[in-house]
C-alpha cells in the first residue's frame, strides 16, 4: 500500500443482497473523499483509528468503536495512521431501527467475533442460512449498542475549545483543572460545568480518550510502551499500562502482536 493514498470508493449501489462485507488494509494518511452508499454501513478497524467527517461534524474511532453511516449520507474519511477496516452494509430496507444520524457504536464482543468469523472465512456476501443469522445477529447488535455523538466531542464556546487545541497539541500537559480553567479566565466550577454541558463528560476522561488515540496510533508505528508513556506525560509505564488496559480491554504490548498479525494476514 502507498502512503498517503486516495482510497477506491466502494461500488455497492447496485448490489441486491441483503448484507455485505468489506475487508481491506489502509496505509497511514489513506482518505477517501465525500461521496455517499445507498445502504447504510458500519466503519470498523480491528487496529488503528478512522476519522470520518460527516454532516457538519467529526467522528473519531478507536478499534472498540465503529463508526455507523445510514442510508445515502455523505461522508469522507481519513486514516492518519495504517488500519486493519472492516465494513458492514446493511440494505436501507433493513435499517429500521438502527440510527438515522451518523453516531459513534461501541462494538461488542459479540460483533467483533463475528466480524472477525466473517473475515477469516473471506464472506463478503451472506448466503448461506448460518451466514444470514450472524449477519441479523450482527444487525440486532448495532440496535442495542447506545450511539454516541463522538468518541473524542468538541465544543461550542470558544473557551473550552481553546482547552482541548492546547490538549490536542500537547497530550502530555499535567496541568490541573484549575490551571486551565485560569487560562481562560474561568472559575474551575464554571470550567467544569462547559465540560459537562458540552462535551457530555468530564475534562480528566476527555484527556484519557485523547490520550488512548494517540497511544493507538504511536503503537501502530512502532513506539516502545516506555517512550509512548513518555510522550503522553506518564510518570511510569505501568500507569499509561494500566489507562490503555481498561480503554482497550488488553494491554499494549497484545494490542500490537495482534495488529502486527492481523497485517500480516
């Protein structure tokens, strides 16, 4: 794969089954300009990050979350660093029930099994009775699972947006909350509650999902655990082990063999 690639759109309009799959491996800085698919589908990579923008907003994802496009949006997408992606599409017909925006999805195990099942065995078209019920499993999974507006939200006024550019440009700043909320000459209580008001959650769990994408994509272009923990401002590797263990369910170190594997196939 070339770096910095424009990435094929997929051609799946004209296509009748019910469910498709796409599997497929993207270079760092891969993007695929606005286009739209008449049925509506999940965007998933097993390893590294995807950044979609799509109506007015920015959607990014980490391997436990897929990004769900309904029928006929226009969407682009970038992929800042190599990506093992996997797609699943669903007829409009067939929808009901899932969202009528693009959202964030946590994936399940349950759908990362299958998609993994479907992948291994190179289905790209459900046919067979089996198939088709993990593709319905898969389908009833993506109702259940509680959309989000983003994995990493953004604000609205110009002073909490301020916060989280300094954030995005120094991940590894240990300055307090009452550090930042004098930066913008705020209260740390009124700091506080923009966080909550606008970004659904607070600055210290903002900055960890922050830091868990930056870790993702230091991973998939080789950093040592030590110089990673570094960069992200901990004071141990086994501090910045222990946050990348509970956001992505393994530790570091399994989180690249698998991504390395899963390449390799």
């Amino acid at each position: 794969m070339a770096t910095g690639q424009a990435l094929k759109i997929y051609d799946v309009d004209a296509e009748t089954a019910p469910y498709l799959v796409r599997y497929d491996e993207f270079a760092a800085g891969s993007f695929a300009d606005a286009h739209s698919h008449r049925p509506g589908h999940l965007n998933y990579t097993s390893h590294g990050t995807m950044t979609i923008v799509t109506q007015g907003r920015s959607l990014v994802a980490p391997p436990q979350y897929g990004i769900w496009i309904p029928p006929a949006v226009e969407h682009n997408c970038y992929v800042p660093q190599a990506a093992v992606y996997r797609s699943f599409y669903v007829q409009p017909a067939l929808c009901t029930g899932l969202p009528q925006h693009a959202c964030i999805i946590r994936i399940s195990a349950i759908a990362r099994s299958i998609l993994a099942d479907l992948a291994q065995r190179d289905i790209r078209r459900p046919a067979t009775p089996e198939d088709l019920r993990l593709a319905e499993v898969m389908v009833d999974q993506l109702r259940l699972a509680p959309p989000e507006h983003s994995f990493l939200p953004s604000a609205q006024s110009k002073a909490l947006l301020a916060v989280l550019d300094a954030l995005k440009a120094e991940p590894s700043s240990r300055r307090t909350m009452a550090d930042w909320a004098a930066s913008v000459h705020m209260t740390e209580r009124t700091l506080a509650r923009h966080c909550h008001q606008e970004l659904g959650m607070g600055l210290a769990e903002w900055r960890q999902r922050l830091r868990h994408l930056c870790a993702v994509d230091a991973l998939g272009q080789g950093q040592t655990v030590q110089e990673i923990a570094f960069d992200l401002g901990y004071s141990t590797a086994s501090a910045f082990i222990a946050m990348f263990q509970r956001a992505a369910g393994m530790p570091p170190e399994q989180f690249r063999r698998e991504f390395s594997s899963a390449v390799a196939e």
